[in-house]
C-alpha cells in the first residue's frame, strides 16, 4: 500500500533562493576555504540539484569572487568599527594590528590566501580581489591622514604606509596558517615596523 506524503514543499521566490545560495557559499568558504566551493558542494548544502546553482548564482567564477568579496567587505566593516570605538589615532591603529594578528581569524585569512592564487586563473577574482585590497587600503590610508593631520604621526604618504602596512599584515596572516611563528611574535614585530613607518614610539602599538 503507497504512502502519500503530508510534508508541503515551499516554493521560495527567486530572491530568496539566491540568497540562500549566497549564504551557502559564504558558510562552506569559511569552514573549507574558496577551493571547497563547486556547484555539487553548494547544491548539497542548500538541498538543491547541482544545475539550480548556476540559475539563481550565475558561473561558478561569479559565485566565487561574489562569495570572497561578501565575507572580506564583511570582516572590512567589522575592523573599522572597532577601530572607530576609539579616538586615539595610535589607539585605532594598535587595534588594527591587535584584531589582525591575534591569531583568531583563521578562516577569513584562508579566504584571502587562497583568492590570490586563484585569481591568478581567473579575472573575475582578480577584479574583486583588487578592488577589496583598494578598499582596504583607502580605510587604513584614512586613519593615517587622520593621525598626520592630528599631529600625531608623521607627514608622509599615507597610501604608500598603508600599503606597506596591509603587505606586513597580509604575510604575517599567511604565516599563520603553517603556524610559522607564534601570534605574539608576528603582532609585536610588525607593530615596531609600523611605528617606524608612521614616526612614532613602538610602545604606542604595544610593540
């Protein structure tokens, strides 16, 4: 004797399916990093067939470089803020370096690692990619301008520092990921590089 199901199926609007496809993405980048992202790992999370996924997200290049611009615009918001939770420019810069070198972010920082090798076989990460960095670098390039007109740096380009200041940064987070070094060692020396780039005492940075 068959058995008549009881269970409704929701059909979701489009709207709906795609951010549920984009929130996929996102939760499977962090917990794998952006190469654990294919249309049959997205499909399997959001219950869908696999050919769903190029319907409500587009290519796969298209998802990748959406899904890594969403989650590093993200952790952008979130570092500014916390750097605007305080006044001082040598304070908001000390938890610039305190946020990103403490060894806690792991998964975002694979994220970035592994969107500049791939963006290097495809142009889409790539434009997103660089235009995530620009942003990046114009928000610390602000603090500093922000220092330098308070007197409290030193004149200079901000743009290059902050560009210096992401380079360290960046290889440091990379660092992290074969545990190369301890996050004591990585936050304190680059605090002291820094402070020699904005003209200040180390002891400001905690270096």
């Amino acid at each position: 004797m068959s058995e008549t199901s009881t269970t409704t199926r929701v059909r979701k609007s489009p709207q709906e399916r795609r951010a549920e496809v984009e929130a996929a993405a996102r939760a499977i980048a962090l917990e794998q990093g952006l190469d654990a992202l294919t249309l049959r790992a997205v499909a399997q999370r959001v219950g869908v067939a696999p050919g769903l996924i190029a319907h409500y997200a587009g290519t796969m290049d298209e998802l990748v470089a959406e899904t890594f611009g969403a989650l590093v615009s993200a952790e952008l918001h979130e570092v500014v803020a916390l750097m605007h939770s305080v006044d001082a420019p040598a304070a908001r810069i000390r938890v610039l370096l305190d946020t990103l070198l403490d060894g806690s972010r792991a998964d975002i920082t694979l994220v970035w690692v592994q969107a500049w090798g791939l963006g290097a076989r495809g142009e889409a990460l790539a434009a997103r990619v660089r235009t995530e960095m620009d942003a990046w670098q114009d928000a610390i390039a602000a603090e500093i301008e922000r220092g330098m007109d308070a007197g409290v740096f030193a004149r200079g380009d901000a743009p290059a520092i902050a560009w210096h200041l992401l380079a360290m940064i960046d290889g440091q987070g990379a660092y992290s990921l074969v545990r190369w070094n301890d996050p004591p060692a990585r936050r304190d020396l680059t605090a002291r590089a820094v402070a020699g780039l904005l003209g200040i005492d180390a002891a400001a940075l905690g270096g």
